[in-house]
C-alpha cells in the first residue's frame, strides 16, 4: 500500500470535479459520480480517510476557462492556507486551457507549495523525478486542441441544422415554445402569443414603445424572463416592469411572422462566454419554418415607423425625419443644421452625397420645404375633414358610450333597490332603530332619483353642434400632425430641382 497522502490531514486534501455539458453528452464515463470514485479510491489506497477531504464541484461548466465558482472557491482555500494536496481525476479536469493549466502547474502551486496529482495520467508534482510530469504540457496542448476541434465540430452541425430551417436554440422566442415531438421546431404558445399581438396592435395606435410599457404594467404582464422563468426572471424584483430593449426586440423580430432567425450570436473564441452580435448579412434566415403570430403587413408597417421613430429620436426632431428621400439614388435624405452667428440654417443633404460623393447635394432649405409640404397635407386633411359624416360618427360613438352608462346605472339602482330592502328587515328585527332606517332610507332615496334622472337626461336626443365638433377635429389634427404624418405618408421624394412627391399609405386622398 502507497502512503503517499498519510503525511496529510484529511481536510488539507481537496478533490477538484469538474463536468462540462460537452463531456456530459459524449462519454459517460466523466461523469460527477465516475470521478468522485476514482478520487476517492485513490485518496483511500494511499493512506487516507476520502469522507474527511473537501470537495469542489463545477457542474455543466466549460474548462476552457478559470472563472468557475467551485475552482474559485478552491483557489480561496488555497489562499486561506486550508489546502495542500489538490486531486482531479486527470488533466483534462483541472482545465481545457493550454495556458493557464500550465501556469497552474508550473508557478502557481509552486509558489502556494501546493501538491498537485492528476491520477489517470500519474502527475504528482510532489515528485520531481516523475518523468509523467514532463509530459503535462504535451497533454495540456492536447486537451486544448480537443475543446477547439469540438467546438468547431458543434459550430458545423448548428448551422447545417440551422439552414435546414431547425430550431437550435435552448429557450424558445416569447411567443412560442418547443414541439414535445420534436424540439427542433416551434409552436405557438397562445397566451404569450396573445400579448406579442397586443405589442403591436398597441403601438400601432399609439406609436410609442413607452405607452405599451406602461400599458403592460398597468395590466400587470409578466415581463418574458419571468413568464418564461429563466435564470435572470428568477431574480428580477419588478416582475412587470417591461424592458424598453424587449419591446423593441419583439417589434423587430422575422420569428413572428414564421421566418427561422439564427445566427444572430456567437463567440469570439471557444475559451469565451460573451456573445457578441453578428453582422445581419451572416444571419441565417429561413422562410415559413414555423406559424406566424403576426402578419407581414402588419409588421412591415411597424418597422417603417419604427425607422422614422429612430431617426426622430435625436436631439434636433422634426416634423419631416426619417420620410425624406432623394428621387435620384433613393437613400435617405437627412436635416443638417448649420449655426452662422446669430441664425441658424436648417437645410437637406442626401446622405449618399455627404458620405460617398456619388449623388447631387439635393439641399434644400428645410423650413420652407417642411411648409410646402405641410400646407399640402393640411389641405388634404381639411377636405378630408370636410367630408366626414360627423352626425353618424357622433351618434355612433355617443351611443355606444350611452348604452355602457346606462348598463351601469342600472346596476347601481338594483343595489340601491337591494340595500333598502335590507335595512327595512333590520328595522323589523329592531337592529336599527327607527331615526337610523329614516335617515338611511332618506339618503339611498336620493341617490335613487340622482340616478333616474342622469337615466332620462341619456335617454333623451341632444341637440348636435357639427361646427363644434369639425372644429375639434381640426384641433386634434394640428396638435398631433407628427404621429398623424408618420401614419399616412409612407416617404416623400425629392429630386436635384427641388420637385416634391409625396406617397401616401392611405387612399382617402
């Protein structure tokens, strides 16, 4: 029997045990279970009690770097001056990087006087003589080399299985979830389903992505991570609280209306964690993989005002960004500002000129084209004003409102109606006495007859003043032209002698 380990005490023994998702899916024989037997066996035949020795455990955790919690709770022991002997079950445990394994092995657990034994490759840094050692640095390039030609391995067979259009990712797309006869495919989740849908429909009414935020709070829906309860859900504190990003993200993505969009990350290195977003022309795309939740017409419409949005967002909005073209190129034309003393010129510029030279300026003095076009608007929306059925439209609305007054107030006589009757029988069974059914009866007869007479007062036909109400429309026109304009111009084209077309997305005009 080697007695090796008996100069030890058993807690100054640390086995290391480490099981990556790789390692788990291609041989069993690495598992957690496998290499606390072997460690085990080894510490007990060469002189020591296993039970005693401290365990440290990375589950499901890549060796191709250090930033492992139970290896740095090793490292803080060792630190602590807590461990002396460190065992893992080979070299392949301690780590898949060629670098820091050996700076582990050749300075660091020297410097720390710290005894390191890899058993199946029979490392024992202890014993100078051990010609294994020598070869540690061979089988550190090796293990290295393995990670990097698996990893590349992996990378090849997602993305043929990407472009065949399958489903490779581990939490499904809000929205949808994985096919239990097949995970590479996708099905829709109808109550998640439901709320994508509303993102849209709400900000195609009020196009803004704060109003659905706030909406979703009020109605307290669950933020994406949380429904779908993920590691990050399960510590979010505000589980209603929708992330601008998020809602941005689903008014963006193909997936809804059946596209398969992949490739959208990856990593640097196969020794990093951190994705990084790829160019979109490397994104893989596949058409109709799946059932669309929303429609294309209803997302293309979204995304155009998304873009102008974007393009509105700066410090310096106006009322034209983001729908001006140039006629000639058709890229986009942007608004400059050019400060000369006390005044300030605002003028366009195609932005294929301003940054290749390849078309005509197309500048334009922007107060004077946004009031040509503007009074050009106007004027449609005046005609447009002008021949609406304002009566019809009135009645409609009013009525619709009416009849959702009157459904309550009927309900408040029926509990009226309900409580006087109940005080009556406390009144014969003497729990009230009589001033106190006097006084209560009093005051819900009054409420009674408030409530017939707003009853009467919605029954009867109002006199209609149209001006007033043309007038109302005019005022709400002008005070919310912006959102106005970005719902029914679709762009606007200017060409080199300053000839304005403009595109309508609706065909009242």
């Amino acid at each position: 029997m080697n007695n090796i380990l008996s100069i030890y005490k058993p807690n100054e023994i640390a086995k290391y045990i480490r099981l990556s998702l790789s390692d788990d899916n291609i041989n069993e024989s690495e598992s957690i279970i496998n290499q606390r037997k072997i460690i085990n066996e080894f510490i007990e035949k060469n002189g020591n009690e296993y039970t005693k020795t401290k365990e440290f455990i990375d589950d499901g955790i890549s060796g191709t770097n250090f930033n492992r919690p139970g290896w740095i709770n090793l490292l803080n022991n060792i630190e602590n001056n807590n461990i002396k002997v460190v065992i893992t079950k080979n070299l392949s445990r301690l780590g898949r990087s060629n670098y820091e394994c050996s700076y582990y092995l050749d300075y660091y657990f020297k410097e720390k006087n710290i005894r390191y034994i890899a058993i199946q490759e029979g490392i024992d840094t202890k014993i100078e003589e051990n010609s294994n050692n020598d070869y540690a640095a061979l089988n550190n390039f090796i293990n290295e080399k393995y990670s990097k030609d698996l990893s590349k391995n992996i990378r090849k067979v997602y993305k043929i299985k990407q472009k065949s259009g399958e489903y490779m990712g581990s939490i499904p797309l809000y929205g949808y979830i994985k096919d239990k006869n097949d995970k590479h495919k996708l099905i829709v989740d109808p109550y998640a389903a439901n709320i994508v849908k509303k993102i849209f429909n709400l900000y195609l009414k009020y196009n803004s992505q704060n109003k659905i935020k706030e909406i979703l709070y009020k109605e307290k829906v669950l933020i994406p991570e949380v429904y779908k309860k993920t590691k990050r859900g399960l510590k979010v504190k505000d589980i209603y609280n929708w992330n601008i990003r998020t809602i941005k993200n689903i008014l963006t993505n193909e997936m809804y209306i059946g596209n398969m969009v992949q490739n959208v990350h990856s990593k640097k290195s196969f020794r990093e964690k951190k994705l990084i977003k790829n160019n979109k022309e490397d994104w893989i795309i596949i058409n109709n993989t799946h059932e669309a939740i929303i429609d294309k017409n209803t997302f293309n419409k979204v995304n155009r005002l998304l873009d102008i949005n974007y393009k509105s967002s700066k410090k310096d909005t106006y009322l034209l960004s983001g729908l001006l073209y140039c006629k000639d190129c058709l890229s986009k034309l942007g608004i400059n500002k050019l400060n000369k003393g006390k005044y300030t010129y605002l003028y366009t510029i195609c932005n294929n000129y301003k940054k290749n030279n390849l078309c005509k300026s197309h500048s334009n003095n922007y107060i004077v084209l946004e009031k040509t076009i503007l009074d050009n608007i106007l004027n449609k929306i005046s005609n447009y004003i002008d021949k609406l059925d304002y009566l019809n439209i009135y009645n409609s609305i009013e009525k619709k409102d009416n009849i959702k007054i009157l459904e309550e107030l009927n309900i408040n006589l029926k509990e009226i109606d309900i409580k006087l009757e109940k005080i009556y029988l406390d009144r014969l069974d003497d729990i009230i006495s009589l001033n106190t059914y006097k006084e209560l009866k009093k005051e819900l007869l009054y409420k009674k007859e408030y409530i017939n007479n707003n009853i009467k007062d919605l029954s009867k036909d109002k006199e209609i003043d149209i001006n007033k109400i043309k007038d109302d429309y005019k005022i709400y026109f002008n005070n919310n032209i912006r959102n106005f304009i970005v719902k029914i111009i679709d762009k606007i084209y200017i060409d080199n002698l300053h000839n304005v077309s403009i595109y309508y997305k609706v065909n009242i005009f």
